[in-house]
C-alpha cells in the first residue's frame, strides 16, 4: 500500500493547506506547518520498500542510530499503524472546513483501496523517483492549489485542478464501490470554487491587515462547517 500510494500523496497537502502565517508573518507559503514538520530527520516521502520486511527491517535500521526513540517517531508521509492493521497518512496539513477533512478520509480510503486491488492484480508500483516525491511535497506546500503541481503521472507541472482530476480518476472505482463518488466529486469541485484554508487565510488577512481577524475568521469558519 505504502509503495502504491505514494505519488499521491502531495495532492493531499495542497488540497489541505492551512498554514499560510508563521510567527505573525505570511511566510509566502500555503502550509508552512509542512515545512516546519519536514525538518524531523525522519519525515517526508520515502523509497519504494518492496515489501512489509522490508519497512520493518528500515524502521529497524532507523531507531538502532537512536537518532530517532522508537516508531513513534517514524515520521514518513504514510507508514504501518503500530496497534491497528492499517496504512497512516500523515502527510496532509490541518483542514480549515469540516467537509475538507471528510474529502481528504475519503480520498486516503480511495488510495488504500485502489493500492489494494492493484497489489492483488500484480500491477507493479510506480518507480517515482524520491527526489521528485520531494519536489512535489515542497510545491505543493509552497502553493497549494493556487498553482501548479508536479503530476503523479508525469512528474511534470501542471494546474492543480489537473491534478486532483487524475486523483479522482485513479481512485474512482473504488469510490463507486463505497458509494462516496459523487460526494467527493463535489466536495471537491466546491474546493476548488472557494479555495483551501489557505487561501481563505490570506483573504481575511488581505481585508484587514490584522492577523487577529484572520484567527476569527478561522473559527468562524470552523464552527459553521
């Protein structure tokens, strides 16, 4: 799963940015909390594993150099569930709107489901290089959906909208089969009409100047969601 889901995971950082202001000031960023959380010397995207020994062997090999505690502090984009049998994402910032949070379960179930049939079906991961994952993750941090992202399918720049359609297209089968297509093809089109936090951030701070009013807008926002 880990290995199949992986080149999308920076689509779901730009969908969710929400961290445009750092230490009173607008960092030019869409989620600078990403990149705050980037210099753990154990986060980010990783190299295909291969196989669950695999990843266990790493994680292994990470805490003997007790540079990191335990796994705990394994801090990749996606990794194994230490007490559940399941796949943590963690990759994404914290969503503004409650129905972004919905969109982005609904999207990591989608992926994990469509990793799984593929896996079944022999279908090989895609060999996406690791310094692109990164280049990725950073533009989709730095812009969000404001610009372009690297496309999963090529590595190459393209409209963020572009972008988050072959995500719906990837993952489409497996949202028919738990019901959750047409709603996510419309949270995600109202996404994209009204921007992500982000972008909302921005727009309370570009009225007034005052980041105090960027925080009330923020919960007002949330509490209406």
């Amino acid at each position: 799963m880990l290995d199949r889901i992986r080149p999308w995971l920076a689509p779901l950082l730009a969908l969710s940015a929400n961290s445009p202001f750092w230490q009173g000031e607008d960092s030019r960023y869409a989620s600078f909390r990403s990149q705050v959380w980037s210099r753990w010397p154990s986060a980010g995207p990783t190299e295909l594993f291969g196989s669950a020994k695999a990843y266990q062997d790493a994680v292994a090999d990470m805490i003997a150099t007790k540079t990191v505690l335990d796994p705990a502090m394994v801090y990749f984009d996606a990794r194994l569930a230490q007490r559940y049998p399941t796949v943590e994402v963690r990759v994404a910032d914290v969503c503004l709107h409650t129905q972004d949070a919905v969109l982005l379960a609904a999207l990591v179930r989608g992926l994990v489901e469509t990793a799984s049939r593929e896996w079944a079906a022999g279908v090989p991961a895609h060999s996406s290089r690791l310094e692109l994952l990164q280049l990725a993750a950073w533009q989709a941090g730095r812009y969000g959906l404001s610009g372009e992202l690297l496309d999963p399918l090529t590595s190459l720049p393209a409209p963020a909208e572009t972008v988050l359609t072959h995500l719906l297209d990837h993952v489409h089968a497996a949202l028919e089969d738990s019901g959750d297509h047409v709603d996510v093809r419309r949270m995600v089109r109202e996404l994209l009409s009204r921007g992500n936090g982000a972008h909302l951030q921005k727009a309370a701070h570009a009225r007034s100047g005052r980041l105090c009013d960027v925080v009330a807008d923020a919960v007002r926002r949330t509490r209406e969601s």
